[in-house]
C-alpha cells in the first residue's frame, strides 16, 4: 500500500477527508443561502426561479453540484466510520487538542449530522429530484419590456414534453419560461410539519457547525493564538448563528404568509 493510501486509512487522514469535506460543505452552504434569500425578493419568484435554473442549465455549476453530492456521501460515511471507531476504542472527538470539557455539541456530533442527513433526503427529494426528473413543477412564463422594465408574469404549458427552459427577445419583450420552483417552495413550506422539521434541522446545523468548523482548522494543523478566535468568532456568529437563522426564516415566514391567503 502506497504511503498515499496509508496516510488516507488512518485515523488522521480519515479526520483529514472529514474536516476539508465539511469546509467544502461550509463554503456552499453560505452560496446556497445567498441564493436562497431571492425568495424574499417582491418580484412573485421570478429572481428565485430564474436562479433556480441557472443552477441546473449551466454545465460548470452542474458540476460543481456533483461534486457536492460527493462530498456530503463522503463526509457522512467517514463521519459514521469515525464515530463506530471511537465507541469501539473510546469516546474521544475526532479534533479534540486539549484537556478541556467536550461541549454538547461536540459529544451529539453523531445524533446532528444523522438529524441533517435525514433532512437532506427529504429537501432533495422534494425539490431537486422532482424538480430535474419529474413533470410535478410547472412553468411560468414571463414578458418583460426592455425599455420600462415591467415584467408581466403568467402561467406556461410547453408544447413539448422534453421542454426545459428557453430565453427570447422579441420585439423589445425579452420572454422567459422556465419551471416554477417558487411555488413549490410556497406549497411546502404552507406544511406545517415541513416547516418544523426545517427549523428542528436548522437547529441541529447550527450546533454542527459550532463545532465542526472549529474542529475542521484544528484537524488541519491551523491553530494560531491570533488567528484561532477569528477561526471561533466566524464559526460561532457566521456559520452557528447567521446562517442556520437565515435559512429557517424561510420556511417559517411563507408558513404565516400562507395562512393569510
């Protein structure tokens, strides 16, 4: 075995894989919201849905998706491999570097990243599996005239059944159809039950994240007496706070739109 292979089997390069795959998974997750918070615009999802298929039309992005898709299999197998490894030896976290008491969310790293696989399965299904392989989304179309531009939005049915997306200008109207993933969003999240498990899992990430972040640098070696409370602010404030808040605003706010319509 190559001395590659060996430092990648070992228990470091099995915490290695871990920390630069949750940090990938770090990086997205502040992508995603950014994206994500186009349903907050009053523009009916037009900014939303056309983000939605720039996501899903561009050859680059599709292939950093799947990367994506790698990296999150990826970081939940070493994740389970780890966690079997050290209840079968003894109870040590993966980054732990000193003596001081483990927190919560460092002992239940196993219960939150199971709470968010689990909910990633649900997301995905829901959203990106029906809306790439199935006919359940439909379209929208919509005018907008160059020279004011207005935007007139209205409902679409293609010809075609293979139909996608298309982009055309025609007499100063530029004319977008594409698929409705905003009302699907509002359709979900007008479920209740939907809604609490987005927050319950918005929880459980952002105690992840909490420690995971922080882990991450100390795994690589990145520990500096200046640059480690910057490492502990961000990851406490950025990606424990802001962002699991960001997103579970979403679903919680078309939750109380829907029961005003």
């Amino acid at each position: 075995m190559s001395e590659f292979k060996q430092t990648f089997n070992s228990s470091l390069g099995k915490k290695l894989i871990m920390a630069l795959t949750g940090l990938f998974l770090c990086t997205f997750i502040i992508v995603h919201l950014g994206g994500n918070l186009l349903l907050f615009s009053n523009d009916n999802g037009y900014g939303f849905n056309l983000y939605a298929n720039f996501l899903t039309h561009f050859p680059p992005i599709e292939v950093v998706a799947y990367i994506l898709y790698v990296a999150i299999i990826v970081h939940a197998l070493y994740a389970l491999i780890i966690t079997v490894k050290n209840r079968r030896a003894r109870p040590v976290g993966y980054a732990v570097v000193n003596k001081s008491p483990a927190s919560w969310s460092s002992k239940n790293m196993g219960l939150l990243g199971s709470i968010l696989f689990f909910f990633l399965v649900v997301h995905m299904s829901d959203f990106w599996y029906k809306y790439k392989f199935t006919n359940d989304v439909a379209f929208k179309e919509y005018r907008t005239d160059l020279a004011t531009n207005q935007t007139i939005e209205s409902d679409y049915t293609p010809v075609s059944p293979t139909f996608e997306h298309s982009a055309t200008v025609e007499n100063n109207v530029e004319i977008v159809r594409v698929k409705d993933i905003h009302a699907k969003v509002a359709h979900s999240f007008s479920n209740i039950w939907y809604v609490l498990l987005y927050v319950v899992a918005m929880g459980a990430l952002s105690f992840h994240l909490l420690h995971g972040f922080q882990s991450a640098f100390r795994t690589l070696g990145w520990v500096h007496r200046k640059y480690t409370p910057i490492v502990e602010s961000v990851g406490t404030w950025l990606f424990a706070v802001i962002i699991p808040l960001g997103f579970a605003a979403m679903p919680v706010v078309y939750y109380f739109m829907s029961l005003n319509k």
